[in-house]
C-alpha cells in the first residue's frame, strides 16, 4: 500500500514536519511556528512572479498567500522553505537593520 503521509519543511521556519497525513488538511499548520501549511506559498502551484502568484490558470485567486486557503488544487510542495525571493528577504534584513540601527552599539540597560 501506498504510504499517504509526507515529510515536508515549514515554508515559513524550515522546521522538517514527519509524516503529515495527505491529503492535506486545511487545518494543518506548523508545529514550531503555527504557519498555514495549506497556503499557496507552500503549493508546488505558488509563483510569485506571476499576477495572481499561481501556475495553475484554473485555480482562483487567492488573497493572502500566506493563509490557509481553499484552493482544490493545491499540491504541497515538500520544500517550500527558502521559496521567498533571496532579494527580498536581504531587502527586508536590510530595512529592519536601518529600523533598529544596526551600526550603533547595543545600549546596555541597568
Ligand atoms: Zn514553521
């Protein structure tokens, strides 16, 4: 018999999560970080670069890509960490630096 369960990687955290149940539930979700794993941005569908950020035409559009949605087609993708654009996440790193000010010293409090 086929196995019907799938390790897969948080797309948010990167945490391995063993042997989650297919098909997938809506109501699955990280065990480290309480991330929608029903989500586009963990679809094997999910592209970013495209306008409605899904490679499968017949799929509706989905609103908020990071939450669980009701997509019949969606596929998880095993490795969905890391899938944000490396771009992006250097540009926020780089905000939130300037946000903080990285360049001074942390100030040590009494
Ligand atoms: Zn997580």
């Amino acid at each position: 018999m086929a196995s019907s369960n799938i390790t897969i990687q948080c797309w948010k955290c990167g945490t391995t999560l063993r042997n989650l149940l297919l098909p997938f539930s809506r109501y699955e979700e990280c065990s480290t970080c309480n991330a929608d794993l029903h989500a586009c941005i963990s679809c094997k569908y999910y592209a970013p670069n495209l306008a409605d950020s899904c490679s499968e035409d017949r799929a509706e559009s989905v609103q908020d890509n990071e939450k669980a949605n009701f997509c019949d087609f969606f596929k998880v993708s095993p490795k969905a960490c890391g899938k944000k654009d490396e771009a992006t996440a250097t540009a926020a790193k780089a905000s939130l630096a300037e946000l903080f000010g990285e360049e001074t010293e942390p100030v040590a409090k009494a």
